[in-house]
C-alpha cells in the first residue's frame, strides 16, 4: 500500500461515488471476507459495537489483504481515542456527534500534528510502519481523511458552519439518530427525515464538501446515490449475518 495516498480521501474529494460497507462484528475473519468483496471503503465502528482499541488492531491487519480502504469511528469525538485509532493505522475516521463548529474544529485538530494541530507524536506505531516510513509524519496531515457526522436537529441548524470548517474531508448524516432527534425514533424512513436527509446533501454540497451516509438496504442506497451522496455505506455485516440465516432457514421451512 502506497502510504502517501488515500484513495477514499481522494475520490470523495472529486466526487466520485464510493459503495461501502459498515463492521460490526467486531470478527478478524469477517474484516478479511468483505474487505475483499469490493467495495470501496469499510468502516469499522467502535461507538455500537462491543470492541476496543486493542481489538480493532485485529480489524485494520485483517482488512489489510483485501481491496477497499478502511475507516474507523471511534466511540467518541475524543482526541485520546482519535490519537490512539490513528496510531493503529487509521488513514480514515468517522468522528460522530458533532453539532457545531467548534465541535468540528476539535476533530480536525485531534487528527493532525503541531502545528496545525494538537495529535501527539509517537516515533514507532503501526501507522508508520513501526518507524519505517520515515516520511510518515510529514505526510500524515495531507493524508489523514477526516469526516464528521451530523446526527441531530441541533448539528444540522448548524450545518454549514460544520461543513466549512477546514480540514473537514466530508461530512456523514446519521439517519438513525438523525430520526430519533427529529420526533421519529427507530422511523428513519419518515417524510420528515428523508426530506431533511435530501435537504442535508443540497447544503453540505454547496459548501463544497462531499456528503456521506449510512443505509441498511440496495434501495435506500441508490436513493441516496441519486440524490448526491458521495460516499454511502449500503449495509450493515451483523444485518447481513442476520438476514442470510433468516433468508436460508425461511425458504427452507418454506
């Protein structure tokens, strides 16, 4: 892997659509199977899923041997957390619940070194290839991508001012807590959050930045494919492992 280039961060940057797929599983093995699938990026979460810095080590390894670039949302908007997720290989990180500028601005400064931002500097992390990459450090601010995500009524009043923040790579809708802010939990696909979720894109677009956002189905993909969304995460795994069992012991019983 060439370390001086993010393919994702490039991509979105030009606006060319990238399909990926959300980790839950928290599994070595099955980081390994969809990094391979061919999708163009996995995002491996840390915020609902039951795992820790030490095992998304494991995750990053594992995904290594496939083809889609990685990111990893640590569990919250924390410069130690951020730190520590960098320094395990992380090119790419998905910072949630972010409601405002400020908010936004911590982000973009925990994910870069001094002095354009605060991330401490270790001489031998897996990201620099143990201190190989002698080049590491001086790459690492261009090369990190760093997207934020906007969750709730409150962060959307704000969106524009979270989307032009520099050093913002792209900013991801969070449908689900998305719904539930705005009166409708556990009903992302409610009129009122869908048109909230279209009206995101048309805003975070005209501030030049590429929109990203999680669906849970093809169809909730493609919609938002179609309405702009550069970067969309079309699954879930664990729905997936769910869903495929069900599917084989239904049409078995059928």
């Amino acid at each position: 892997m060439n370390m001086a280039v993010n393919r994702f961060k490039e991509a979105i940057a030009a606006g060319s659509a990238q399909l990926g797929l959300w980790s839950s599983l928290c599994s070595p093995i099955g980081a390994e199977i969809i990094a391979g699938a061919g999708f163009d990026w996995i995002l491996f979460d840390t915020e609902h899923a039951p795992v820790e810095i030490a095992g998304v080590l494991p995750l990053l390894q594992a995904a290594a041997s496939g083809t889609a670039e990685t990111a990893v949302r640590p569990a919250w908007n924390d410069r130690v957390l951020i730190k520590r997720v960098l320094d395990i290989g992380a090119r790419t990180v998905l910072l949630p619940f972010v409601e405002n500028a400020d908010e936004a601005r911590a982000a973009v400064a925990a994910c870069r070194y001094p002095p354009d931002g605060v991330r401490g500097v270790a001489g031998s992390t897996r990201a620099s290839r143990f201190g190989r990459d002698r080049e590491y450090l001086r790459n690492a601010n261009r090369t990190t991508c760093i997207l934020v995500q906007v969750e709730t009524g409150v962060a959307l009043g704000n969106l524009e001012e979270i989307a032009e923040v520099e050093g913002v790579d792209g900013v991801f809708i969070g449908p689900s807590d998305l719904a539930a802010s705005l009166g409708h939990v556990g009903a992302p696909g409610h009129a009122e959050v869908q048109d909230a979720i279209r009206d995101a894109q048309r805003r975070i677009a005209g501030c030049g930045k590429p929109a990203g956002i999680l669906a849970v189905n093809p169809d909730d993909a493609q919609r938002y494919l179609d309405w702009g969304y550069v970067f969309v995460a079309a699954g879930v795994d664990n729905n997936l492992l769910a869903r495929g069992a069900d599917d084989l012991l239904s049409r078995l019983k059928g």
